[in-house]
C-alpha cells in the first residue's frame, strides 16, 4: 500500500492471523497490577493501610483523567509511522522503566510510595496512548462492518487469554525470581514487572509490523529550501472533539451501555471472594470460578465474529447482554450449589463475551458517525472513551461494594455471620450486576447505527 490507504480497507491474511496478539500482551501485563497490586503494596512494599489508601485513592483518579487526556494527545499528534501505529513502538519502552518503579520499594515509606505513584501515573499515562492508538488500529485496518467485528472479537478474545495466562503465571515467576533475592525483597515483583512488560512491548512490536501500510503517514519532502508536509489532513480542534463525543448520539448510547455493562461484571468479579467464602463456604472454589469467567469469556469472543455475520453487530450484542443476565437470575435460583452457580454463569460468560468482543466494533462505528458527521478525524479521542468506561466502571464497582459492605456492618473478623449479611452478599453478587445488565440492555434497544449505514458512511468519507 506504500503510505496509501485504499478507498475500500480489507484486512490481510498476516491480520487475521496475528492480530490480538497486541491485546493479549497488554492484559498479560496488566494482570500482574490488577490482580497484585495491592497485595504488592501491603505484603512486599510493606506500607500502612493509610499509604495503600491514599496510594490507591490518587493513582485512581488520575488514571481516569489521563485516560481521557490520551485520546486528545493522539490526535493532536502525527509520528513518522503514523498517529497511532507510532504509539506501539514510542510507548512500550518508557511503560518496562515506569512499571518497574511502580513496583519498587525504595528509600522510606513516603519516599518510596511518592516513588511508586510516579511510576503508576505515569506508565499509566504512556500505555493509555499505546493501548488507545492500538484499539484505533481496528477501524483504520478495514471499513467493513463485520471485519471491524471479527478484529474487534479477537481484540476481547486476546485480552481474555492474557488473562488466564497471566491469572496462572505471576506468583509462579515472582517465587521463582524471589529466590535470588534476600527475604522480604521486593525485587522479585519488580523484575516480574519489567519482564511482562517487555513481553506487552513485542506483542505491541507485532500489531505494528502487521498493519504496516494501513495509515496514513507524515513524510517531510524538502524543496528548494522549504519543507512541504504530504499530509493534508488538519489536526482535529478541541471543539471538533468535544462534537465527536457530546454530538454522537449512537456513541453515548453505547457509552451508557458499555459503562453500565461493565459495572456490573466487575462487581461479580469482585463479590466472587465473599460469595463463596462467606455464602457457600467453599472459597476454593473461587479460583476455579474465575478461570471459567476468562475461558468461557474468551471463547464467546471468538464466537462473536460468526453471530454478527448472521444477525449484525446490533442484535449479536442484544443476544449476547441478554444471555448473561438470564445466566444470573437462573443462578441464583441455585445460589447454594457453588458449582452449579459456577456452569451456569460460566455459560452466560460466553455470552457475555460475545458483546465484550464487539465492544471495539461500536466505538470503531462510532469514530466513523462523527467523521462522516463533522468532518474530523478524531477516532483517538473517541477511542479513548472505551477506557474512560472501564476505569470508571471499576472506580464505581469499588464505591457500591465498599458502600455494601458498610451497610452490612461486615467485619473480616467476625466469627459469626448474620444471615442478613449472607443475604447481603446475594444482592451484591447476583442481584446488582443483573439490574446494571438490565440497564445496558435497555439502553442498546435505543442504538440505531446500523452496519450497512456504516458502510455507506465508509464510502462517502472516501470519496470526499
């Protein structure tokens, strides 16, 4: 393609093969942080609840925002691989360094924990450029509705393996690598950090080989002194940003959605601990509960691509939402057989994971509605609203879960649970995520963005 985009983008045969591997990486790195971090800061870095508190409370926050801030520097900016193709090569070296640090223990306690909040905002901020700039790559490969689905599907499905594989790995590679280091050290989860960087950092390398000649890149030709710019597209304005979100009624649609969605799945991921150490007393269980949810989640994700090429993006999303909340009321008709609860909600996270896979396909849509409609480029901010919804989402499962707790008056120490605070923990694990899944439902029935008005919308930016 030679810095030239075609008129009517297909993926490549290299594509089909090898994209998500990027994501895949990216969740096998993350893990580490979303599964540990905490234990890191308590049990290796040994700080103060008030130092893991506060650590946790400021990172958080600003993640959020930075989250939202990537989108921007994305398309303010145009590398000499292109916008976002330049961000799989820039990003992953700086994130091994920043995530190290953030899993160092150096100097005093409030040396050491200003150390690892800097490494967190920081690393955080890089790879949300690299992970939004990898998610732009979706709509940028092909403009074709059910390609986007089929990449948008491998995208949850390589997230999802990243998972499973790294759920298995971490304490196994950190006990390994402790053993060279003095007890206590923190050293072990430091190198672990850096090493599953590294491993994001080539899987990155590889979605940027493979999609070589997709976008359009900045050349600089010199002239009789002067420098001309072949790139003749115009860097989209704060207000063509704020149009692209606010002014996008199918993207808000799927915003609410997605964010509702996803509240829900990360509570149950969450109130899986008190489930089933406190309602069934089978904590055990747990781990195994949790490696269905990524399996069952991943293999629905690889479905995704054949549903939408029946039904279309729409309905296999509908399908998809509605299976897994009727897998939790049936679940809870069965709330005290752990194992049936664990193959009943592991076949509605199939379903589950056939509208998590298409969840890069409505936001791929949704950057196309706004430029067809505003005229702007602006697929990295819009992008970058896929991540705002999930560090939301965590931020308000850890509010209305703490908030339960609280109500409940639960005491880890307890040594007698009420039955009112089993019933609690009912309402939490089953009973919440089934009213947020019910709202994302609701709210999809409103989308009115159809695949074939995507391809049409496709063809006349084209032709502009």
């Amino acid at each position: 393609m030679n810095n030239q985009v075609s008129k009517s983008r297909r993926i490549t045969q290299k594509i089909k093969v090898w994209f998500g591997i990027g994501d895949a990486g990216f969740s096998f790195m993350t893990t580490v942080e979303t599964a540990y971090f905490p234990a890191f800061l308590t049990n290796y870095a040994l700080l103060s609840n008030a130092y893991v508190i506060l650590i946790t409370s400021i990172t958080g926050a600003v993640d959020i925002v930075s989250s939202l801030i990537a989108g921007i520097v994305l398309d303010k900016t145009n590398f000499k691989w292109g916008k976002y193709r330049s961000w799989l090569v820039i990003g992953p070296p700086a994130v091994i360094i920043l995530f190290m640090l953030q899993f160092s223990k150096i100097g005093s306690p409030s040396v050491a924990a200003v150390l690892i909040c800097t490494g967190f905002i920081l690393s955080h901020f890089i790879w949300n450029m690299s992970w939004t700039a990898n998610m732009s790559l979706v709509p940028i490969l092909t403009d074709d509705p059910k390609e986007r689905a089929f990449l948008s599907g491998r995208r949850a499905a390589g997230s999802n393996l990243g998972k499973v594989i790294a759920s298995y790995a971490t304490l196994p590679v950190v006990t390994a690598i402790a053993a060279f280091f003095p007890k206590g050290s923190s050293m072990a989860f430091t190198i672990t950090a850096g090493l599953f960087a590294f491993i994001m950092g080539i899987t990155y390398y590889i979605h940027f080989i493979i999609s070589k000649g997709y976008e359009d890149v900045k050349v600089n030709i010199k002239t009789s002194g002067s420098v001309v710019s072949t790139d003749k597209k115009r860097n989209p304005s704060l207000a063509d940003m704020f149009k692209a979100i606010f002014l996008n009624k199918p993207l808000l649609i799927f915003v609410l959605s997605d964010f509702c969605k996803l509240i829900g799945y990360y509570l149950l991921m969450a109130a899986a601990f008190y489930y089933f150490k406190y309602v069934t007393n089978s904590i055990s269980l747990q781990p195994i509960f949790l490696l269905v949810f990524n399996i069952a989640g991943l293999l629905g994700a690889l479905f995704a691509k054949n549903i939408v090429a029946r039904i279309g993006t729409k309905m296999s999303y509908i399908v998809g939402v509605s299976g897994y909340i009727i897998s939790i009321v049936v679940a809870y008709l069965f709330a005290e057989n752990p194992v049936a609860v664990i193959a009943i909600m592991g076949v509605g996270q199939v379903l589950f994971g056939i509208s998590y896979g298409l969840t890069s396909s409505f936001y791929s849509n949704g950057a196309t509605y706004s430029q067809w409609k505003t005229g702007a480029d602006t697929k990295g901010v819009i992008m970058a609203f896929s991540s705002f919804s999930i560090k939301v989402s965590i931020l308000v499962r850890g509010v209305i879960l703490t908030a339960g707790l609280a109500v409940l008056d639960f005491n880890a120490n307890m040594t007698n649970v009420l039955p009112e605070v089993i019933s609690g923990f009912k309402v939490i694990f089953f009973g919440a995520p089934f009213i947020f899944g019910l709202v994302a439902l609701i709210a999809i029935l409103f989308y009115n963005l159809p695949d074939g008005k995507v391809k049409e919308m496709e063809n006349e930016i084209a032709a502009r």
